[in-house]
C-alpha cells in the first residue's frame, strides 16, 4: 500500500462528507467538567444553543430539553453565555462523575 502525501489527504479536522459531524462523537475526551441544566432558572432563551460549539444542546419545539453528552466536549461556552433567571444561571458546569 503507497502511502498519501500531503497534497492527497484531507485537512485536518475537516469533515468532507455532509452530515458525517454526527460521526464525530467528542465526549469521550470531555475536559474534567460538564454543563448541568438547571430548568426552574432557565428562560429558554437558547444562547446555550447558538453558541454550542459541538451541538451539544437539546432542543425540542424551540425549548431546551438537555444536553447530550456524546457531543459535548466540556468547553463551558455555554454556562458562560447563560443569562438566567433573576441572577440564578439555568447552566452550572460540575465535575465529571458527580
């Protein structure tokens, strides 16, 4: 078998086939935390949704229903851009396993 050179592989970390991101599974490398939904804070607004990174976020008839965690890589972006209600975030980031 010839190997490829650099000018025959693809770039790196490029999906080239559509719909494949789903293939890309990224949390069994999470960090050390993941995103916890808390919903009585939550004002569906769905900042966590647009700024997700890895469409980490469940959405179902345009409401937040939860993450799934196949996908999310524990980058916290959405913790950060979680307004909340009153001053009480609707997204906590906790240690892995707790």
């Amino acid at each position: 078998m010839k190997l490829k050179g650099w000018k025959d592989v693809n770039p790196g970390a490029v999906c080239t086939e559509a719909g494949s991101a789903l293939q890309f599974k990224t949390g069994s490398w999470r960090a050390a935390y993941r995103p916890r939904w808390i919903e009585e804070n939550c004002i569906q607004c769905l900042f966590c949704w647009a700024y997700c990174p890895d469409m980490a976020v469940n959405v179902k008839d345009g409401k937040m229903t939860g993450f799934n965690y196949d996908y999310c890589k524990g980058c916290g972006i959405c913790a950060l851009e979680c307004p909340g209600k009153k001053g009480n975030k609707a997204i906590v980031m906790e240690e892995e396993g707790k």
